[in-house]
C-alpha cells in the first residue's frame, strides 16, 4: 500500500471511484466510503468534518499544508415530478443536457432508478425538436427523464424535487485507448486518485511539514466544501489537485505533462508556480503552464477569500470538460510525482 502506484493500480483505484455516484451535496453516498479505506490504510489520522469533507493527517512541525481534491461530480436535480412520473431536471454543478444526450441516468432515491434522459422524436416538421434540429440550443426544460414509473411509485423510492440524478454507472466504466483513458466523471475522479497516491506515498516519507490531504465536497457549487475545511485547518500553503480543461485560447494539449495553473479565478502564487515548474522539469516530466479565464478550483476560490497565504493548483490535461472527457493515464503518475516532490522540498524550505 506504501509504495508508488503502478499503471494497473492507479487504473484500478480510478476505476472504483468512477464507479461511486457523487453529485453535489450527496457526495457521502458511496464516494466516502472508498476515500475513508484508501485514506485509513496509510496510517493517517482520518476524520470527517462538519461540511462532508474527509481529511487525513500526517502531522509535522514545518508548514502547514493543504492538499485537496473535490469528490463532487456534476449532475442533475430534480425540479418536478409529472403526473406521469417523468421527471424534470435541471443541472447541479454546471452540466449541460447536450453533454449527456439521450441514454441511461440513474436518479438516487432511497433506492436507485434507473431512467433515460429523452429529448423526443425527430419524425417531425413542427415543435422543438424540430426547432431542435435547425436554429436552437438543447436546454434543461426540453428534456426529461423517463423512468417507466408513475408518481407514487417514485415517491415510494424516495424520488422528489431535490433528488440528484447522474449518468449510468456503466457510462462512467473508463475506455482505454492506449495511453489515454475516457469516461464521464474524470473530473476530478483523476484528482482524487493523485490525492490518494500521494498520501500513500508521504506517509512512509520523513517530512517536517504538517500535511492535511483534503477530499473535498461541493466544489462544484463554489468551492464549498475546500472553504470550510481551510477555514478549520488554517494551511499555509493550499494545493488542488484538478482536472485541466483543453479550453480555446490555451496553450494545452492531451498529454502526459502537468498542467500548472497560473491564473484561474485568482492569481495563484507565481514563485510557487515556477517552484513546480521547476520540479517537475528536474523530475524529466515537463509541465505545461497555463493561465485560465474562465475555471477555478479549490486553491483559487480559498486564494481569493484570503485563506491561506500561499496557493497552487496543477492537474490533468482533459479535453471534453463536462462531458465524455479523457486524459491521458501517464497524467495520473506525473502529477503525483510532481506532488510528492512538492511536499518534500516544502518539508525541507517551507
């Protein structure tokens, strides 16, 4: 369990956290249950706080240091239950319809169930869908989710307004092609690996810093869950480990290289930056720098809110952001690499 990952065994890890339904504000459903196994077997100490987020803590007397990687996915809440039992949803955590289309969901009630987000026939020279197929976008209020059940037999299995849906699990089972993996829910299921190979590997370590890795929730829905654990654990320096978006105007591309975020909704620390850059240059793994304007993560969002003094964030290179996204699996051990590293030079410089 102490040593570095293998390819097979980070693929493994992710794999079972792909697995783990999570959407914003139920990330405890299944997702904690893996990240406390995975976290308790270093040795740590391991705790939930008050806003869902788990923490696991090697203790030292150097710089207090915060690592986080979200567990929240995007997905869709429940807005109305039809007469009929279709369901009408709109996004939780910035998803869109087009991303998904039409196929298997599956809405978490007491039990799940199983439904099919429908947009409607195309045989068709009047209504939406036929302004569908010519002049307009496809929005939240002209999909629905059909469940094969009526009103009351839903509300039997817990399903309300409120209730979250998300893709099929077996739409989250990754595809391999070669050196690159694909799947819904990549972000930041590739972060959250990285946070756990990482703690593994620090806690068999000597190190002077005091390291906190982070699990954190409701990233998705603004940082939530990094804010009030940064508000608990008063870091020095915060680190987010997260998916890198492929976006037009940046510089990026799918490969094995860390991406190293610049800017984001904050400026992160420039000389902290160049620090990683610098690493993982002398580690032979290259990085690419970028300087976001339209994503943030959880060291940006505690950067602007002035908690902690120094931030970073580094990750993954995806393309597809919100979608079917992949990566490539080489991402997986570099930014871990690239962390531990990291750890250890701020054990030894603060």
């Amino acid at each position: 369990m102490s040593e570095q990952l293998t390819r097979p065994q980070y693929l493994a890890l992710l794999t079972e956290l792909l697995s783990c339904h999570s959407p914003v504000g139920e990330e405890h459903r299944e997702i904690e249950a893996v990240v406390r196994r995975e976290f308790a077997a270093t040795g740590a100490k391991v705790w939930r706080d008050d806003a869902g987020n788990i923490v696991a803590h090697l203790p030292g007397g150097g710089t207090r240091v915060m690592v986080a990687a979200h567990t929240d996915e995007i997905g869709m809440v429940v807005t109305k239950v039809e007469n009929d039992g279709r369901l009408r949803v709109e996004n939780c955590g910035g998803s869109y319809p087009w991303k998904y289309g039409e196929g298997p969901v599956d809405v978490l009630g007491r039990e799940t169930v199983r439904g099919i987000l429908s947009v409607g026939s195309v045989h068709t020279t009047v209504g939406v869908v036929h302004e569908l197929k010519s002049s307009r976008a496809l929005t939240w209020d002209l999909v629905s989710i059909f469940t094969g059940l009526g009103a009351d037999e839903l509300a039997q299995k817990g399903v309300r307004v409120g209730t979250r849906a998300v893709v099929a699990r077996e739409r989250k089972q990754p595809q391999i092609l070669g050196d690159y993996v694909a799947s819904f829910a990549l972000d930041d299921r590739l972060g959250v690996t990285a946070l756990i190979a990482g703690l593994r590997q620090m806690a068999t370590m000597p190190h002077d810093a005091d390291l906190y890795f982070v699990a954190t929730t409701g990233e998705e829905a603004g940082m939530l869950g990094a804010v009030r654990a940064a508000q608990h654990i008063r870091p020095e320096v915060c680190i987010a480990l997260d998916t890198s978006p492929v976006a037009a105007g940046t510089p990026l591309v799918v490969d094995a290289r860390p991406v190293i975020w610049y800017r984001e909704a904050a400026y992160n620390d420039k000389v902290e930056c160049d620090r990683l850059y610098e690493l993982a240059e002398e580690l032979g793994i290259g990085a690419q720098p970028c300087l976001y304007t339209a994503a943030g993560s959880d060291a940006g969002k505690i950067k602007q809110l002035g908690l902690a003094g120094r931030t970073v964030c580094f990750g993954f290179a995806r393309e597809n952001s919100h979608g079917y996204e992949y990566a490539h699996l080489g991402s997986l051990e570099n930014v871990t690499r690239l962390l531990v590293a990291y750890l250890q030079r701020l054990s030894a410089h603060g």
